[in-house]
C-alpha cells in the first residue's frame, strides 16, 4: 500500500484504484441523493459551505482514481473515453449528475405526485402540481383545433390512409421496388393533396365544406410540415444541382434564389406570403392561405436544403463524374443513378437536421392567424376559465414535439446505418 502514488493511477495498482475510486464516486452520489429525497444530510456535523461542496470533491477523486487509459474493461473504458477524460470533464459530469438528482423530486412531484387530473373544471386544481385536467379537457381542441367535432372522422380516416400508403414501399415486390421513387416522389404526394384537400376540407362526396380558418391543432402541425418535407426537397436537390451548373444563367438564378431565401427571416416571409402576397394576384383570383404558407415555408427550407445537397455534391470524389461518364451516361443519367444516391447518402444527417427544424419551425404561422398546436395553446391559455395554466400547455406541447423529432431522428440513423459504407 505504501508504494501506492495517487496522483498517477497506473495498471500495477489498478483493483485497488478501481475499488477505491467507485466507493468515493458511490458516496458522492449516495449523499446528494440522501438529501434530495429524503431530506438526510449526512454531512450535517460540517460547515454549510463544506457540506456543500464536499460530495463534489470526494466524486472527483474518485473519477480520478478510476482514469486510466486502458484497463481492459470495456464499460470503464467507455467512461473514461468519453466524460473522464480529465479533471474538468469529471467536475462538468459530476455537476450534470448532482444537478438531475436535485431537480428529480421537485419535478416528479409537480408532474406526478402533487398533480391534478380528475375533475372538468378550473376549481378541480386545487394542489401545487400540474393541472392535468387542463390539458383534458383542452386536449380535443389542442389535437383538431376548431375542426367541428363531427366532422372530426374525417381528419382521422386521412392521416390513417396516408399512413397506410407511407407503407407500401415495405410490403412491394422485387418488381416493383424500381418504380418506388416514383411513387413516393409523385404519386404519393399526390394521393395526400387529394385526400387532404378533398376530405378534411370536403365540399365533395356530399360532404360539408370546413374552411382551412377552422384547421388547427396537431392535425394542421402535421399537415403543414408533411407538405412542406415532400415539397421542399425536390426543390433544394434541382437548386443544388443549379447552383453546380456550368450554364451561367441557371447557375446564377439559383445562387440568387438560395441566398435570398437564406438572408431573411422565417416570420418575416410568412407575414409576406399572409398579408403582402394577396395584394399583387389579380382581381378576383384567390389563393388560400394555408396554401400560401405551405408555399413560403417550402421555399425557404428549399434554400437551406440546397445547401446541404451541395455539401454532398462537392465530397464526391472527382472520379464518380469521370467513371459514369465513361460508361456514356448523360448528365440525368449520370446524377440520377451514380451522383445523387452517393450525396444524399453522405448528407442524411444534415437533411435530417433540417427537417427537424422545418417541424419545430411550423409554430411560427400563428403569426398569419393558423392555430396549430402551439397556436391552440396561446389561444387557450387566454381563456377566462383557465388562467394560468400556460406552463402545463407548453409543457405538453413540447413533449409532443420531442417526440416528433425522436422519431424523425432516430428514423435518419437507422438510414445512415443501413446505407453506410465503408470509404
């Protein structure tokens, strides 16, 4: 023991680091956690001050002593690789650690244990916990917006045969596999706009005519970022591909394009496409609004995926170009079936990040009077009855909206993994 230098960890003495280490590192954290749930200082006998700052130092010697480079255990490793890596980093951890078991109990107990979800009125929500019954009783209007409620089928049979259709692609034939990119990239597209314009807005079928004014909730956040994914896309790859283009006046225009997109704010084109936009169509030529913000959010995300398509583009080896066009291909052919895939491929993450921005982006057209789910909340909250509950209805909102974007995220690296190769 006495040969033992604590100052350097070494594999000599690397049980005794690794015992000593973990038992520092687990008192640490076994004070903090006393405290925070069940209120027991075991430290009480010190100096507030001391007391405090104490289970940080004792953990810190402890991530110390278990710093190693490499000691054959694959988990500790890991540890050591990626938040022990120094002093500082072992602190920053220890920080993040004690902060989330501080803030465990005051959280659970606003979320689950001390809130209210029974009742159908304000005066129900008589504890210091969230008003889940806010959120109840709002819950079909934060989903259908002002949709009429017996009509709201109609939205229900939509975003379930769109769904259905989303699948085919997995339940297709050899034969037919060639022909998905067209599907997806027109006919499916088309499909949506038929279903969605021609149901949920009706006046078709014997159906009563609802108002797009009336779409709002979750159900218009879907909408709007649906068409605004399968629109903005093929519009950012054929001005990746112009800006990339030897012709000078298509290279140019889409250099413009992007880059007056780029240069102005999301808010700023959608008040635009809302208020500005009407003023110059003709007499007697109207134009939806919905329609109009689909367009300007299409656009403006069109600029930013051009941009990443382009990055794609410009990490090809200069050597693809020169092989297909060896092999005759022409410049459709030569990008349809050798460049593009390769790009795209080597952007997924990039592609993936805008489109999570695009859906965290459709909050913005409450400006323009569209009352999608975050919308339907700020209308909410302004209701006489239910004052101040707005904390429960973003706090709802966003967890709809983590999982959106889980999903989205989690979907784009299962494409990286399974289109990956090795370069």
């Amino acid at each position: 023991m006495k040969n033992i230098n604590f100052l350097k960890p070494n594999k000599q003495n690397f049980y005794v680091y690794f015992y000593t280490g973990i038992a520092l590192f687990t008192l640490s954290v076994l004070d903090v956690f006393l405290s925070s749930f069940f209120e027991i200082n075991t430290t009480s006998f010190l100096p507030n001050s001391i007391s405090f700052i104490l289970p940080i130092i004792i953990g810190t010697i402890g991530l110390h002593l278990i710093r190693i480079e490499y000691s054959g255990i694959k988990s500790l490793d890991i540890i050591n690789k990626n938040i022990n890596t120094n002093t500082f980093n072992a602190f920053l951890t220890l920080s993040i650690i004690f902060l989330i078991i501080k803030a465990t109990p005051p959280a659970m107990s606003w979320f689950v244990f001390d809130a209210t979800i029974s009742g159908d009125s304000k005066e129900a929500c008589t504890s210091e916990g969230a008003c889940w019954t806010y959120i109840k009783i709002w819950f079909n209007r934060f989903v259908y917006g002002m949709y009429p409620n017996e009509y709201q089928w109609r939205i229900n049979i939509s975003f379930i045969l769109l769904i259905g259709l989303a699948f085919v692609g997995y339940f297709s034939t050899e034969g037919l596999k060639k022909y998905l990119t067209l599907y997806y990239v027109i006919i499916y597209p088309i499909i949506a706009f038929i279903l969605i314009y021609y149901l949920i807005s009706g006046g078709s079928l014997g159906l009563d005519w609802v108002e797009t004014g009336a779409w709002g909730g979750l159900s218009l956040t879907f909408i709007v970022s649906f068409f605004c994914l399968i629109f903005c896309f093929p519009i950012g790859m054929i001005l990746a591909l112009g800006r990339r283009s030897s012709l000078p006046t298509i290279r140019y225009f889409s250099v413009g394009f992007i880059e007056f997109w780029r240069g102005v704010p999301l808010i700023t084109v959608l008040f635009m496409s809302s208020v500005m936009f009407p003023m110059f169509l003709p007499d007697g030529f109207f134009l939806d609004k919905l329609v109009r913000v689909i367009i300007a959010i299409s656009l403006f995300e069109a600029a930013y995926v051009a941009e990443v398509i382009r990055g794609g583009l410009q990490a090809l080896p200069r050597g693809q170009y020169d092989a297909a066009k060896s092999l005759g291909m022409g410049y459709w052919k030569m990008h349809i079936f050798v460049i593009l895939p390769q790009a795209l491929k080597l952007v997924i993450p990039g592609i993936a990040n805008t489109f999570l921005a695009l859906v965290k982006d459709t909050p913005l057209i409450f400006v323009v009077g569209l009352l999608e789910i975050v919308g339907m909340l700020n209308l909410a909250k302004t209701n006489p009855k239910w004052l101040g509950f707005a904390m429960e209805g973003y706090v709802f909102a966003a967890i709809i909206f983590w999982i959106i974007c889980y999903a989205m995220s989690k979907y784009s690296y299962n494409l990286e993994a399974k289109y990956k190769t090795e370069r």
